[in-house]
C-alpha cells in the first residue's frame, strides 16, 4: 500500500473497530470469552443498530473537519466543534449524542460555561487519564507526519489538552502517534515501536514529564510484545488501551484478527477497537471480503468515506506544499551565503499554508 492508501486504512479501520465495540462496551471479558463478537452486532450495551459508531469517531471527525476547514492549527475551533457534537449531536452517527466520557464532558463543560481557553480546558487530576484523548487522535498523526517529532508532538499534546490535560494523557497521544506515522510510511510494527521509543524518550527527557517515563516502561522495552493474554488490560486507562491496541496488532496476522482481539478483551471495547483498528488497518490492510460486509453495515459510510478522502487529499497536498517551500529555503540560503547582497531570501513564500 501507499502511505496514502495506508492513511484511508487507519481511519476507516479506526471506524471498523470502533463500531464493533460498541455493542458490547462494558462487557467482561469471561462473557465475551464464552460469546465472542464475530461480526457486527445490534443493540447491546448502548441500544443502538448495528454499525453504529460512538464519540471516539464523533471527535476524530471534529479534529478531521477542522483540518479540512482551516488553514491554520486552531485547537479553538477544534474545541467548538466537539461542544457542536456534545450538545447538538453534529458528528453523530443518528443525529444525537448517545456516550461521552465523564473527564471530556467536565472538560467542555469548562470550555463553554466558563470560558477556560481551549487548551486549558482539559482535566489535570490523575484520575483524569481515561482514554478520551488518545481514541481521536490518528488524524493528527497523518497531518503532521512530514514534521519533526517535537513539532507533531506538540500540536498532539494541544489537542489532547482540550479535554485531557494530565500529562499521562498527553504522552500517551504521543507516543501512539510516533508508531502510527512510522506504521504509515510502511515501516512494520516492531520497527516502528522501536523507533517510536526513542524518540519519545528525547522528547520527554530533562522534562517534567519525564517522572511519569516509567509508567511507560511496557512499551520501552517492547516487553508488552510478549506479554500473555491475561497481562493485557483494557480498562478505560488511556496506557490500558495504548499497550492493548500495540499488543493486538502485534499478534494478529490480519486487520479482522486485530480488531476482534481487542474488541473481545472487554470493558472499554469500542475504544480498544478503534485504537487497534487505526494501527492494524495501517499494517495489514482492509482489502478482505469479511472487512466489505463489516463496511456496507458502517452508519453513513458514504458520508465517512468521502470525508477521510478529502482530509487525505489535502494532507498530501500541503506536505508536498510544505516539502517545496523548504526546499526553496534551502536554496535561497545558498544563494544568499554564495552572495550576501542577494534578495532570494526575501521572495521565499512567508507561509506554506494547508494544515501547517
């Protein structure tokens, strides 16, 4: 696959999964053991038709709308989009919210009620790592993955901050973000979380952040790799879902496998899957007979699909936009240095635009 084509993947298979958690969210894992989840079900834990996706892919399309829309990183106008989500249903697969997570409603309750700037607006208590953050945040992996890793983190970590603004929270969108932009330009997972690792450790060292590393120390030292069933947890705990979603991956020989593992470990189901689904698709595809019969029961799957195509085509768009205003610089220093009186510095674009 292209990176392009690997990017569609991660997003619908994000979709894929998300919707194959949702009818069982909560369930343990010693009843699904004995009923696991197959194919795409109806009802269940939240009353809903088969299909149907939840907040996790309401918000990943909050944050894909503005990147669209804007031509400028604006956490402000991601942060409207959700509260036009939360209380008008907008991003909703049926017109109405039907979930949201305690830690991101107090957050956007801040946001809209008191006026809390955006990136201020998120919960900083400990208790306040659930996964909200990390389940949307694979459109900013794909965005900004022609960036340096300081730079892509720190807009992850602003976008998080919205509504989770533990540094847990953040650090986890991060380190999931430096995996999946690895696991898009083709590299596999191994590589990619061992690449991942270290740049996450230079981002956060000689940092505050860097006293929460250890509660990271499963995937530094790859050892959740290898780790049993019974090891993998997948509470609502936002490294739960990280170290589930890279185990499953890992494990499966295909996206189907991937996203019924982590759907069938239980509890935060619909998130397990999502998270799984966005780095399985990315790896093993989505081109199957099993994952088109998931695909056609997806709600508003024409709607979904033109709209990850579109964020796709002006991700392209401005990193080759962004590749050609860098090389003009490069060569417009040269001219300079080769001569100090020459004016290319001063014609070089002031702003290579699209979601930079």
């Amino acid at each position: 696959m292209k990176p392009t084509e690997r990017a569609f993947a991660g997003l619908w298979g994000s979709v894929i999964g998300d919707a194959l958690g949702v009818p069982v969210e909560f369930q343990s894992r010693a009843r699904l053991d004995a009923d696991p989840v197959t194919d795409m079900r109806s009802f269940g834990s939240h009353n809903q038709p088969p299909g149907t996706w939840s907040d996790d892919t309401s918000m990943m399309l909050g944050i894909i709308d503005s990147l669209l829309e804007r031509d400028v990183f604006d956490t402000e106008d991601i942060a409207k989009r959700f509260i036009r989500w939360y209380r008008d249903g907008e991003y909703t697969p049926h017109g109405r919210v039907f979930d949201i997570g305690g830690t991101t409603a107090q957050a956007l309750t801040r946001y809209e009620q008191h006026r809390v700037p955006a990136e201020q607006a998120g919960m900083t208590g400990e208790h306040s790592n659930g996964n909200g953050a990390l389940m949307r945040t694979l459109p900013l992996a794909l965005a900004y993955s022609h960036l340096p890793a300081a730079e892509m983190a720190e807009r992850v970590e602003r976008v998080a901050s919205i509504t989770h603004g533990h540094a847990v929270s953040r650090m986890s969108c991060v380190h999931y973000c430096l995996v999946a932009r690895r696991v898009m330009s083709g590299q596999p997972l191994e590589g990619s979380l061992h690449a991942a690792n270290l740049e996450f450790a230079e981002l956060y060292r000689g940092r505050p952040e860097e006293l929460y590393l250890p509660r990271f120390h499963r995937l530094l030292d790859a050892s959740i790799l290898t780790q049993p069933r019974s090891e993998i947890q997948s509470s609502g705990y936002t490294i739960h879902t990280l170290e589930a979603a890279i185990w499953c991956t890992h494990r499966a020989a295909t996206f189907e496998e991937a996203v019924l593992a982590a759907v069938n470990l239980g509890e935060d189901t619909d998130t397990t899957g999502m998270v799984t689904g966005g780095l399985a698709a990315m790896i093993h595809g989505i081109a199957t007979p099993e994952v088109r019969n998931w695909a056609r029961v997806i709600v508003r799957t024409k709607d979904l699909q033109g709209k990850f195509k579109s964020f796709i085509s002006k991700m392209l768009e401005t990193q080759m936009r962004t590749s050609l205003y860098e090389k003009f610089s490069r060569l417009a220093k040269g001219a300079q240095a080769a001569s100090p009186h020459s004016v290319a510095a001063s014609a070089q674009p002031q702003n290579p635009g699209g979601l930079v």
